[in-house]
C-alpha cells in the first residue's frame, strides 16, 4: 500500500470501530491534500561546457523571475527527451529519426492555456520548425548564417586594405597569396564545412544541395568546381582544416589564421581573439555562375519539447517558452549570445542597438539572408549520417586523394541510398 495513503485508511479504520461501540457518531476524518504533480521541468542540451554556462544564466534569471524550478541537464545520444531539448543543427537526426518522441511546440502551448506571445516570425527562421500550416513546432532560439570573418590587422601586414574584403572566391585566392606571402601559415580556415561550403555555397550558387522533398543534389558544376578551387588552396597552404565543427574557430580567435568562414553568432566569441581587430563580410560567392549571388541559410540550435510529460510541467515549459520570447531576452540573446532576434520587433531593436556599438555582424547577415533564408528547408548539415560521408569526400578531395567530382557523385549516391532506407530523414522536421 502507498505510504501516502497508510494514514488516511487507518484514519477510516478507526472512525468505523468508534461508531460501534459510541451512541454519539464519530466526527468524519479529517480529509487528506491530493498529493500534486511536481512542476519541476528540465532543460537537456548538447551545447558542452561553454554553452551551458551562458544557458545556466538564462536558467537562473528565468527560476528568480517565475519561481519555477527548472533544471539543466545534458542531453546525450540515445536519452529519452526532456520537457524541453535545446538541440544544435549538426544533432538535428535524432528529433528527425524519432517523431513519436517530441509533440510540436504549438500543440504543448495550447494545452498548456498559454498563448504564443510571439508576432510575427521573421522569415529568415522558418527552416525546419513551422509545419505545412506555419504552426510553430519548434522555437529556432540561436539561429545564425555563415559569414566572412577577418583580421584587420592581418589584411594590413598584407598590404591589404582592411575595409575591403573578398567579395567573390576568386577575389579572395589573391588575397590568401598576399597573406601566405606576410607570413601567415594559415590564411584562411572553415568552422562548419559542410554547413558553410555544401549547404550555403548550394545555396548561394542558386543550387540547392537537397529538394524541398529530400533528394541530394550537390554534384552539380558549381558545387565541383567550388570543391576543386579548395583542394587547389589546400595544396597550396592557402586553406586549413581543423576539424568537422568549429574546431577552426579556436585558430582564429587565438590570431593564427587572418579569415574564417563560420556562423554569424561567433563575433560573439571573437570579440576577444587574440590580436585581432575583427572585420566581418557576407560569405563570397562565385561570380560566373548565373543568376548572381542568392541568399544564404539560416540555422541553428532550436527547442523541442518533448513528449509525455505531465500537464504541470508543460505549463512551466510554456512559461519558459514566453520567457525567451520577452523582448528583453530576444535583445539578450542578440547581445551576449549572437543569434538571430526571433521576430521582426525584436530584429529592428536589436539591429538599431548594435550598429550604436559599431557591431555590423547582424546587419550583414540579414543582407546575406534576404529574406529567404529559410529554403530549402532539407539541409546536408542536419543529417548526421550524410553529413558524415560528405565530410569523409570533402576531405578525401582536401587531401588531393580523391577528385572533387566523383567525390561529390559518391556523397549524392550514398546520401540519397542512405536516405531511401531512412525517409523520417528526408523530412525538414519530424511532424
């Protein structure tokens, strides 16, 4: 018998025996309280240490301000969901691989009795959590697109002009030579490849890497010829690879490399590089390919909710939810953490506050954008197991081991296979 309850029944037990023996009836028994649902909720992520000592703020200025007790905790492959998962682009395929798991965010809203306090979403943030009817199903909380980072100083060791970096790819192949040439060993690095030189150069090129239903397409001629240009850079030293994530961005910011291509919201992180006077461009594009330069992608780290929890904890989730949808938490999470504000409001404050303190990062990822930011939805980087035979052929093509056409034919070939056997993956969000 639960403990809960012992008292309660002895308590009837010997109510019921008084009345037997006592003319007078015996006063009722004192009713019990309900045991309640505890409303403590936790936060799973996979941001490692760094990032979960900036989410840890957010967590404890959220407990002081609503009195909720959330906790947390780190997500790790094969966990069952929390109430709420903070998931990163690059670990998108386990919400996509198990739908049943997590329920939409607009469906635990609505349950919970809270409104989306929310207005409009900028479009540039609808990749893969909006459903077919523009229902949110996921909050896209630290959405970026890649950029163009450079060192001031760097360009003027060169004998470069600081305030004019590369627009093209081929402009820039000039100015890796000139900054070899000024003793730099590393001129150029790439946090995020696939993301930045398969996703984005697609995409940018007029390309797209994946159709709207999931099919690769990233073997076409820009995409060979982008490829091939890099293996001839990483020949010449020119280009350097450190690793499959951001891995890069710790030799920039400690000055050892004079440009990156990496995601908008790391001038956050490199505020503080190590000798550099940061710069910052739109990712350079090809010139010879029709049509111009298009817009790039936005993505990122979104929340996910997930499923069977109980109804007090979604209420807590919901407030959290609301929380991070506060005007002063969208500026908060433009100013310390470099994401993309949520909804047009957000972005115009957020935009006119950052060009004050002389940041022009946002203001040129929204240009980069265009407003289309949010297609095609399908993206290489979010796949886990074709972004890792894609990055297994880039680097095979990087290390003059293989060329960058059948290289990419391979990663196509084995992507598309791959995704015929596992078609949840072909989906840009999982309901």
């Amino acid at each position: 018998m639960s403990d809960c309850l012992r008292p309660l029944t002895v308590a009837v037990t010997l109510a019921l025996a008084c009345s037997a023996v006592q003319a007078k009836p015996a006063k009722p028994a004192a009713k019990q309280a309900v045991p309640t649902v505890s409303a403590e909720f936790e936060l799973a992520h996979n941001l490692g240490a760094a990032g979960e000592e900036r989410l840890q703020t957010i967590v404890d200025r959220f407990n002081k301000e609503s009195g909720s007790t959330l906790k947390l905790v780190r997500l790790e492959k094969g966990d069952k969901p929390a109430v709420l998962n903070l998931m990163r682009r690059y670990d998108m395929s386990d919400v996509l691989s198990q739908p049943k798991a997590f329920v939409p965010l607009h469906d635990m809203m609505t349950k919970a009795g809270q409104l989306l306090k929310f207005g409009e979403l900028s479009g540039d943030l609808k990749a893969g959590v909006v459903d077919a009817k523009g229902k949110l199903v996921a909050l896209p909380v630290l959405y970026s697109t890649p950029v163009l980072f450079y060192n001031k100083n760097a360009f003027r060791k060169a004998k470069l002009d600081p305030e004019q970096p590369p627009k093209t790819w081929f402009e820039m192949q000039g100015m890796l030579d000139k900054l070899q040439d000024a003793g730099y060993a590393c001129p150029y690095t790439s946090s995020w490849p696939v993301w930045v030189h398969v996703d984005n150069v697609s995409a940018i090129s007029g390309v797209p890497a994946a159709t709207d239903k999931g099919l690769l397409t990233f073997n076409g001629l820009p995409q060979v010829k982008h490829l091939a240009m890099m293996a001839t850079w990483s020949k010449a030293n020119y280009f350097k690879l450190f690793g499959r994530r951001n891995e890069a961005s710790a030799r920039f910011h400690e000055g050892e490399c004079a440009m990156i291509t990496t995601d908008s919201r790391e001038h956050v992180d490199f505020r503080d590089a190590k000798g550099v006077e940061l710069g910052v461009a739109a990712l350079p594009y090809h010139d010879d390919v029709y049509g111009g330069r298009q817009s790039s992608l936005a993505d990122g780290a979104s929340l996910w909710v997930g499923a069977g929890r109980a109804p007090a904890q979604y209420k807590q989730a919901a407030k959290f939810v609301n929380f991070m949808l506060s005007p002063e938490m969208q500026l908060e999470m433009v100013r310390v953490y470099g994401g993309l504000p949520m909804t047009s409001t957000a972005r115009a404050a957020a935009r006119s506050k950052l060009l004050q303190d002389g940041d022009k990062t946002l203001e040129i990822a929204y240009a980069s954008l265009n407003g289309n930011g949010s297609k095609p939805a399908v993206r290489v980087a979010n796949i886990d197991s074709v972004r890792i035979i894609t990055d297994e052929e880039m680097e095979a093509v990087w290390e003059d081991k293989k060329p960058a056409k059948a290289a990419l034919d391979t990663s196509v070939t084995r992507g598309n296979a791959l995704l015929g056997a596992k078609p949840l993956l072909k989906k840009a969000q999982p309901f």
